[in-house]
C-alpha cells in the first residue's frame, strides 16, 4: 500500500493527512447537525429536520469512515490475506443504504404533512442558517473531493458527496423559505406557506434518489469483483503488449483484475518464455510487475508464466529417471507403461 510523504519526507504521511480531514469534517458534522435539528424543533420544520438527520448519518459515516481509513492501511494477515480494501467497499455500500433509507423516509412523511400541512415558524432563522450551510456545505465538499482525488481515497470522495448534497439541500431550503417569506408578506397567499417545507422536502429527496442508489450498485460492483472500468482494462492490455515486445514474449493468455475500495488486485499469464532459465523467468517477472505498477500506484500485481512446456520438460525428466535414461533421449508422449529399463 502506497503511504507516500510529501516535500522533503518530514511531515505527515498520506494515510495520516486522510484521517486528520475526516476528524476534522466531524467535528464540523456534530455542530452542524446538533444546530439544525434544534432549529428545527423550534420551528417545527420537516425539511430542517432532514437536513439535521442528513447530517446525524453523515456523522455515523464519518466515525466509519475514520476506522476504515486506519484499517485499509494495514498489511494482510493470516485471517484476511487481501488485506482490509473491501471494508472501503463496504463502508461506501452502508452510506449508500442510509442515504436512501434517508430519502424513502422523507417522501413519506412529507406527503403526510403535504396533506396535513402545518405552518413553520422563524422562517428567517431557517434562510439564515441555510444560507451559510452552502457556504459550508460546498467549501468541505469541494476541498475534500480534491484531496480525495490527490491521495486517491475513495472515503474522502465518498464522503465529500454528502458535503456537496448538504451544500445542495441548503440551498434548497434557503430558497424555498425565502419564497415562503415573500409569500407572508402577500395578503391572500399566507395560507400556501404552510405547503413550501413539505413541498421542499420531496424535491430534495426527489433529486437525491438516485444518489445512493449509484453509491450503492458501484460497491456491490466492488464486493462481488465485477471487472472495474475500461479504461484500467485498456491502459493493462496495452502495458501487456509492451512487455511482450521488451521481453519477447509471444502473447498473453490471459488477466484477471478485480477492484477493492482504492485497491486493484490483477493477475496476469504470458507465454512461457522461450529458452529461459529460473533465475531469468524471475526476473522478467519482477520487471514485468514493476511495469504494471506503474500503470496504477494501488495495483498489486501477479505474474504467472503458462507452464505447459515447463511441465512437459519436467514429465520427461521424471520419466527418464523412471526408465533409466537420458532426459533429452525420452519423448514422453510415445511412454508406455512396461517400456522401463532395468538399470
């Protein structure tokens, strides 16, 4: 696992700059949500209330996201040989279900208080408070997705999602509620004011639906070790090509590749190569897995040659021994049980 450090070396690593922002994003998170839903208590406002529960499940995420971060950088051992990349996957999956959770709940009880509705009160402090939440919202999600990007973490990225969402919902909200004001102040037009939080409400679960339902099929994509995108596949079998024709290789076999979080696991087999010794084929391996790496730094690589004629030379050898001659002396196809010399 690449934990590379930036500058001259001194300062933190990677791995420890993911887990100071992810602590940071919490703390966020916690004030954030403990602000929202006390708003929305005082002024009994469903649509505050998903944007205080949005943020309760971006802080069980969070807390997740923290532990998942120290473990996938931890190396294999004798219980999980690969390593813990998939609990990436996994950790994506639960925030894509709490998210939908999240949204299904919201289309129903807005339509119950869209046909019952209620009316809200300081509609000012809910545009007040939302209009700096796109501030925060936008700004956390948009540094996150750089940084995730840069240091190629996927529960940053996942995590900068629910920021940008945040930042999405807020919006919405400031402007549903300043429409809703400006409807207070129209004499006829009070009595629909009641029907804008709920209204909002269904609009962002709405917009946000499928959100999770793609966070959600792209883990099990990773969980089950469906093939990742083409653009990996290409860029693997144009490096393969490369390595046939650096090492006289004539052609490759065949490659499994799968991904695990940020992590890619391939397994690769060339022909055997013509006339090589052990020590050869050895190191004609460990080239060939450094010229994949560079392909992608997570990549763990697996180079196999097809041992059909290094079986077949190894046949005759044992076969020779059994027979009492030469091992260059012995077609082993044309062996027939009985055929032994006696020594």
């Amino acid at each position: 696992m690449s934990d590379t450090r930036t500058g001259s070396g001194k300062g933190m690593t990677n791995s420890q700059k993911e887990l100071l922002l992810l602590k940071i994003a919490t703390v966020i998170t916690i004030v954030y949500a403990i602000i929202a839903i006390t708003i929305a208590m005082i002024s009994d406002s469903q649509a505050m209330l998903l944007d205080g529960m949005y943020s309760m499940i971006d802080i069980v995420i969070s807390f997740l996201s923290i532990y998942v971060v120290k473990k996938i950088h931890q190396p294999p051992n004798e219980r999980y040989h690969y390593g813990y990349a998939k609990f990436e996957s996994f950790m994506t999956a639960v925030d894509g279900f709490l998210l939908l959770a999240l949204c299904c709940t919201t289309l129903a009880t807005a339509s119950q208080d869209l046909i019952h509705p209620d009316p809200v009160d300081h509609v000012g402090v809910i545009v007040g408070f939302a209009f700096v939440s796109i501030f925060i919202g936008m700004g956390m999600g948009i540094f996150m997705r750089r940084a995730g990007r840069k240091w190629r973490s996927e529960v940053l990225v996942a995590d900068s999602q629910l920021w940008l969402i945040e930042g999405y919902v807020s919006a919405g909200i400031c402007v549903a509620f300043s429409i809703g004001m400006v409807m207070q102040q129209r004499p006829g037009w009070e009595q629909y004011t009641a029907y804008v939080d709920p209204i909002t409400c269904i609009l962002i679960a709405l917009a946000f639906l499928a959100k999770p339902i793609k966070i959600i099929r792209d883990s099990f994509y990773d969980m089950v070790d469906a093939c990742p995108s083409e653009d990996i596949r290409e860029s693997i079998i144009k490096k393969c090509s490369e390595c046939c024709e650096r090492f006289r290789l004539n052609a490759v076999e065949w490659f499994r590749l799968r991904k695990a979080g940020r992590r890619f696991f391939l397994t690769v087999c060339f022909t055997s190569p013509d006339d090589a010794t052990v020590k050869e084929a050895a190191l004609m391996k460990r080239d060939i897995t450094r010229m994949l790496k560079d392909i992608e730094s997570e990549l763990d690589v697996c180079v196999v040659f097809d041992s059909m004629e290094g079986d077949m030379l190894h046949a005759r050898h044992l076969v020779a021994t059994y027979l009492g001659a030469e091992p260059g002396s012995v077609e082993t196809m044309g062996y027939a049980p009985g055929d032994r010399t006696e020594p």
